[in-house]
C-alpha cells in the first residue's frame, strides 16, 4: 500500500521526532547506520520533507534534520502525503485511475467492495495518529522504528 520510500520517510521521522534534542541536529549518516537505510536514498526523502515544511535542515559540520513542529503536531498522513500523495487513499486498488467512490463515471474494480472500507480505515489511522504517538508506542514496547 505506501511505498519503500514513504515507509523509510515515516521510520526516518519517527526515529529523529525520538532522538532529538532541543538545538540539537541529527545527522544523515547516523539515520541512515542506525536505520539501516540507503543514504543517498534518504537524503532524497528527507530533502522533500523538508520541502513540505514537516523537517528542516542544515548544512555544515554540526548540520542535520530536526523537526519543524512539535512531534504531536505531525500527523503520519502528513507524511504520507509528502512523500506518496494522496493517490493511495483515492485511486483505484488495481487500476491507474480514481476510484469510483471518488469518481463517479468510473465502473468499481473487482476489489473495490472489499477495499474501500479498510481503506478508509487506513486513512482515519494515518489521520488520527501522530509521530508523537508512535514514538511514546516504540519506547514503550521496543518497537522496531
């Protein structure tokens, strides 16, 4: 459903939203070790993030990301949105178009009845759950990041 590079992005935000402190930047070779991630690969999506004014970043020998608001303040489909958009909650499951419940000229997907219901669970999810919430929810249960 999201792709490899949006579960890296929530992983990479939920991960500096847990290990920041306060004027303190996180650099992009400590993400990418203790992640096990792609640098190049992360720094792409780290960059868009920031684009999307859910990080910031900056440059030089104590450079790195932090966040741009309060981790309570970031909603997981905020960066769901940044990354992926927000085709995964409105186009069809097996077709490259809208789905139905968004585009009434279209016919339904075999899948559609099945979809659309968990779909729009996902969504409320994504919608009602912050960084914040899974921080607290991995240093409670040693939840992988």
């Amino acid at each position: 459903m999201l792709s490899s590079t949006c579960k890296y992005g929530i992983r990479a935000v939920v991960y500096i939203a847990g290990n920041s402190r306060v004027g303190v930047n996180i650099g992009i070779k400590k993400i990418s070790e203790d992640l096990d991630l792609p640098m190049p690969f992360l720094a792409k999506i780290l960059q868009e993030m920031v684009k999307k004014k859910i990080l910031h970043s900056s440059k030089g020998p104590h450079g790195g990301f932090t966040l741009a608001r309060e981790p309570g303040e970031i909603f997981i489909i905020d960066v769901v949105k940044a990354i992926d958009g927000d085709d995964v909650f409105h186009r069809c499951v097996l077709h490259n178009y809208n789905c139905v419940s968004n585009d009434s000229s279209r016919t339904k997907c075999i899948l559609h009845d099945d979809y659309v219901k968990p779909r729009r669970e996902i969504e409320k999810l994504f919608e009602s759950k912050t960084v914040q919430d899974l921080v607290t929810t991995a240093r409670n249960s040693n939840a992988l990041y």
